[in-house]
C-alpha cells in the first residue's frame, strides 16, 4: 500500500530489541520525511545512533529532556512545513510524555498519526506470566540521600493481596544536570545511569526491614518470588527467577532492566517460569 504524506506529525514506536524491529509501516515512513527525531530519555535500544541512521537511511537528530520538555513547539512548528517523525522506543504511548505531545500538535492544529510497536508492557509475557494477570505497573526510581520515595510499595503490596503480577519499571538517567554544578551557574551532565534490577530489589528491601521494625504486616517479603528481566526483545534477553533477596546479587548486564513481582501464579506460569529459576 502506498502511502501519501501531507505535512504530518509521526510518532513511531521502534520496538525493543534492534533497528530491524521497526514495522514495515514505520520504516516507510521514516525514509519519506523530512526531518526525523530520535527520543533519546525514556528508553534506549541496543543500537546505537550511527547503527540506526545506518539501517533507515536517515539522519537522526537527537531529542533529549530538555528539548522534549521545554522546546516541543520548535519540533512541532517544524511539522506546519514538513513532515516529522518522532521516533520512540517500544510504543508511542509506553510513556506520559508521548501523550503530551501529541495534545501539543492537536492545540497547534498540526495532524498526527501514531505508529505502534511491541513495548515491554507486552513483551514481559516472555517470562512466562499472563498478560492480563498484571496489575497496575509501577516506576523504582533511584533514591538519594535525601530523598528516598516509597509510595510504589503500596501498589505492589495492592497488586498481590488482589493476586496480581506487578510490572516495575526501573529509572533511567540520561544528560541529567548535576545538581551541585547548577548552584555554581555551571550546566555540567552526569553519567548515564540504569538502575539494575539488583539495585532496584536492594531498595525494596530497605523498605520492607523499615516497615517490619515499625511492625507492620506486609504483603510482600524478602523471601518472595521476583523474576529480572533484562534487553528483552533482543538477542542477548536474559531472565532470571530468584528471591527478592537472592536478586541482590544478581548481575544481568547491560541495560535496561525491569523487575516483576508475581502475584498468583497458574499452574501453567509456575512451569514455564520454572525454567528461568536461579539454582542454588
């Protein structure tokens, strides 16, 4: 089927995995615009840049944060001229932001069309679990000294009493400003930053000692059942069921990771997720 462009807004989900996991559909497109961003903050394929442009035949700009969030009518106003794809990992609509600014384009009276793709809301079923037996997924940020929420907890233990799985999502860190060069009036960048699911599970942890020397009754304990799951969609998927607390020194590599927190398991999940168990 041919496609007529007409001064469009895309949004295109790439998938999870590698330049090839693109649609049809979305690499048709990608290849006729005439400018093409790449979100590069609230996920990461295993290609980078360079494999990318490669593999589209395409120059890619790249949209950080900053550009998403406080300069998204530069990108849009672009779209009243040309046709603009805006090229996210997993699914379009995997993350608030996409949301907005799709709401941003449509104020702007600028047309726009989504293109979908897998994304790890869909593709965790490869550990074995249900789909439709998640819950409410959940976001693990990185904790500071001086800030260290726990509200997602709470929906993790909801989940479970409902016998639910919870997928959590883990934080990311990309062209972060460091916060003691800011004070100075310097813009210096920290490091890219994955949290792992080792990390992920070592904050959960300190929740759970916390809650339990305030005697609290919890709905989920140290010795509990979590699988990591690790690049899934890509050659190199790694999976892991273990304890909460054995997850601790769990090392799956490169990112991202993701965590899940089963809730009740049918028998034919128990199987299937038995493969992935860690053995002592």
């Amino acid at each position: 089927m041919k496609l007529t462009l007409t001064r469009m807004f895309y949004l295109i989900g790439l998938g999870l995995g590698d330049p090839s996991d693109i649609t049809v559909k979305g690499l048709d497109i990608i290849k006729k615009c005439d400018r093409v961003y790449l979100e590069s903050y609230t996920s990461i394929l295993t290609a980078g840049k360079a494999e990318l442009e490669d593999f589209y035949g395409k120059k890619l700009e790249i949209a950080d944060r900053e550009m998403v969030e406080q300069s998204a009518e530069i990108i849009l106003e672009g779209a009243k001229d040309c046709d603009i794809a805006f090229l996210v990992v997993g699914d379009p609509f995997g993350a608030t932001t996409h949301t907005d600014i799709i709401l941003r384009a449509r104020e702007l009276g600028i047309p726009t069309s989504v293109v979908h793709n897998a994304s790890i809301l869909n593709a965790v079923g490869a550990c074995g679990l249900q789909l439709y037996s998640f819950g409410e997924t959940v976001s693990i940020p990185f904790w500071t000294e001086s800030w260290k929420p726990d509200s997602f907890f709470a929906k993790i233990c909801q989940n479970k009493k409902r016998g639910l799985h919870t997928l959590c999502l883990l934080d990311i860190k990309v062209k972060e400003p460091n916060l003691e060069s800011m004070m100075k009036g310097k813009i210096v960048y920290d490091p890219p930053r994955f949290m792992t699911v080792a990390q992920a599970a070592a904050q959960l942890l300190d929740i759970i000692a916390d809650k339990q020397k305030l005697q609290e009754e919890l709905d989920v304990l140290s010795s509990d059942l979590c699988i990591g799951v690790a690049r899934v969609g890509s050659s190199t998927q790694c999976i892991v069921a273990c304890s909460l607390e054995e997850m601790l020194a769990v090392d799956l590599g490169d990112p991202l990771h993701s965590l899940v927190i089963p809730g009740t398991m049918h028998p034919l999940e128990i199987e299937f997720l038995s493969s992935f168990r860690v053995k002592n």
